[in-house]
C-alpha cells in the first residue's frame, strides 16, 4: 500500500463525510443565525432557544435525507472493500 492510495482513500472518506455531514451542519447554521438575529431583535437570551430548533432541524434532516446519507456511506465502504484485494 503507497502513499497514493492512503491519500485516495482519506480523500474518499473526507468527500463522503463532507456531503453526508454538509445537510444538517448547513441547517444548523441558518438556523443559529436567525435565531441569534431574533434574540438580538427581541433581546431574550434564552440559551434552550438556540438549542431546540436546531435538534428539531437535525432530527428533520435525518428522517428525510436518512436513507440517502445511508446509501452514501454504503456505496462508499462497497467501493473501499472493492478496493482490498488490489492494496499491496
């Protein structure tokens, strides 16, 4: 096993956690933001405020994006174990 396919592998696995992590940390930020700009507005600082909603988005988030993050990940060990009769 060379150095280029350590590095393909890692880049592999990165690109995967990207796009499986990228749905719920996006929502997470939208979400912080306008809850932060609704606090500053309104001046309740609430800490649970900021916590609630984006527990509610991420649960969403896995119920209906669940079964693609799944097949993602599947697909991407698949390949990786495809990968392990030609490491040397």
């Amino acid at each position: 096993m060379d150095t280029i396919q350590v590095l393909d592998i890692m880049r592999g696995a990165f690109s995967v956690a990207g796009r499986v992590a990228s749905p719920i940390l996006i929502s997470a930020l939208v979400i912080g933001v306008g809850v932060s700009l609704v606090q500053t507005v309104t001046q309740v600082q609430e800490l649970t405020l900021t916590f609630v909603p984006k527990l509610v988005a991420a649960a969403l988030i896995i119920l209906f994006l669940g079964g693609w993050m799944l097949s993602e990940i599947t697909t991407w060990i698949v390949e990786l174990w495809g990968l392990i009769p030609t490491l040397s």
